[in-house]
C-alpha cells in the first residue's frame, strides 16, 4: 500500500467518520488486514468496530456508529453486532452477505480458481470479503447484497467446471484456518530472534529481513529488530507467508524463552 493509496483511505474514514457524528451508520468496502491497522491507528470520533461475516475473517469492513446507538457491554464485533442489530439488522445483513459456490465434483478447485472466476466477472477484489475453500468442490464468498445477486447470475463456471450459486447461512460452520505448528526457544521476545526461530535463519539474516522491510507486525511495516513480541501478535514474512504467535511459555534450564506460534499454510 503506497503512500497516496493510504491518504486516500485516510481521507475516506475521515468522511466516513464525519457522517457518523451527525447520526448516519455507515461502513467502508472490505479492507485488507494492512488497511484495517492502518485506519484503526488512525483516531475516529465515532465510536467503530470491523466485521468481515465470520470470526476468523482476514476482510473487514469498519463500521462507524452514530452516538445514539449507544455501547455494547463487551467492544467486540459481536457485541456490536448484537447491539446495532435492532437499528441497523438489515443494513448489517446486506453488508455482510454469505453465498456459496458448489462445483460439480468434476474437479477439486482451489481458493485462486474461485477467485480468478469471480474477479474475471469484472469485479475488483476490494468488492470481496474472504474467500473461504470449503472441501475440494464447494467456497463461501463474503460481499454486500448487490455483489451476492450478481454471482448468483452471473457466475456458472470455473473454468471447465459448472458450478452453482446460492445464498448461505450466516451461521453456517465454516472450516478453520489450517496451520502449521512452530515450537523453538529464543533468548527474548526481540523481532529479530522471534524472526530468525520461525524460518529456521541465523540472527543476522533475521535482521536483514526486518531492516530491509520483508517484516510486518500486525500487517504494519517494522524495521526495528529490537521491537518486542507479545502472544497474539500476527507476522508477515515476505516470502514466507503469515505467523502467529501464540505463547512466549516458560524458560529452559538455560534461560531461553519456550516459543509457541503457528504458521497458516
């Protein structure tokens, strides 16, 4: 994300938030996971909360909420949803829709043959929330009401595959995010060292990853290999995908630090 893209995301979050002080519930288009730490360390009036249709959703839109709506008990997404369903359930629901893709059996297809059909449709990916493979012939697409209507007729094959369109139940199980587990020791919760135990590398190249910017902290750019790292923390490894962090858990007999963390493949 370059610098004029991110002004233009700025500018229209301030918009957005602006709309909201003067009573209008309103939403941006789905976010990537970098987009969403970008605005949420830009500073609202409003009060905001992302929500992509699912627990595990990586695409977000974020809400902004009109004063009047009040606060839920728990600021999470499910809070907010519960709170805001009575004043905005049907704006929520649009924006959010599930539908799903069902193959004929006549091919296993991937997350990129359901993407590249739809984007193929003319859509851009911004338009789409995630999009989740579910078995070797079937996919949930998240999107708004306008985006679900138009797949539905739109969208027949991928590739040489005929597939079907239909909406999907928005509580519907969905399968979990598959992962690798990691467990190694480091001698501190420094970048660098969290860096160079996930992909098996020397201290030195760790380092010259980070400080050439291969290295994001919760999909924000990081260059400095002192930085500490806590358990929750997402790191995104150019080249090598996406880590969580799941526990720093004990210490060795020799002082080390018990590392858990979990690689999405």
């Amino acid at each position: 994300m370059d610098s004029r893209d991110e002004a233009l995301l700025c500018a229209r979050l301030t918009e957005l938030d602006g709309r909201a002080e003067k009573g209008t519930f309103c939403y941006t288009r789905y976010l990537t996971p970098h987009e969403l730490a970008v605005a949420f360390r830009q500073p609202a009036h409003s009060a905001r909360f992302a929500w992509g249709g699912w627990a595990e959703a990586e695409r977000k839109r974020i809400f902004f909420v009109p004063d009047y709506a009040g606060e839920p008990e728990e600021n999470t997404a499910e809070g907010w949803l519960d709170l805001l369903a009575p004043l905005f359930g049907e704006e929520l629901d649009e924006a959010t829709v599930r539908v799903q893709i069902q193959g004929s059996g006549f091919r296993t297809l991937a997350h990129r043959d359901y993407l590249g059909a739809i984007l193929g449709l003319g859509l851009e990916r911004a338009a789409l929330g995630d999009v989740v493979v579910c078995g070797d012939n079937a996919a949930a697409v998240f999107c708004d009401e306008k985006i679900a209507q138009f797949l539905e007729t739109a969208l027949e094959r991928i590739g040489a595959d005929r597939v079907r369109v239909s909406r999907a139940a928005k509580d519907a199980p969905l399968p979990p995010r598959a992962t690798r587990p990691i467990h190694d020791t480091v001698a501190s919760p420094r970048l660098d060292c969290v860096v160079a135990a996930l992909l098996n590398l020397s201290r030195e190249k760790a380092q010259t990853m980070i400080r050439s910017g291969e290295v994001e902290v919760n999909f924000l750019s990081e260059c400095r290999t002192d930085v500490e790292i806590c358990a929750g923390d997402m790191l995104s490894l150019r080249g090598y995908g996406r880590f969580r962090i799941r526990d720093f858990d004990g210490t060795t007999k020799r002082g080390r630090l018990r590392l858990s963390a979990e690689q999405f493949v």
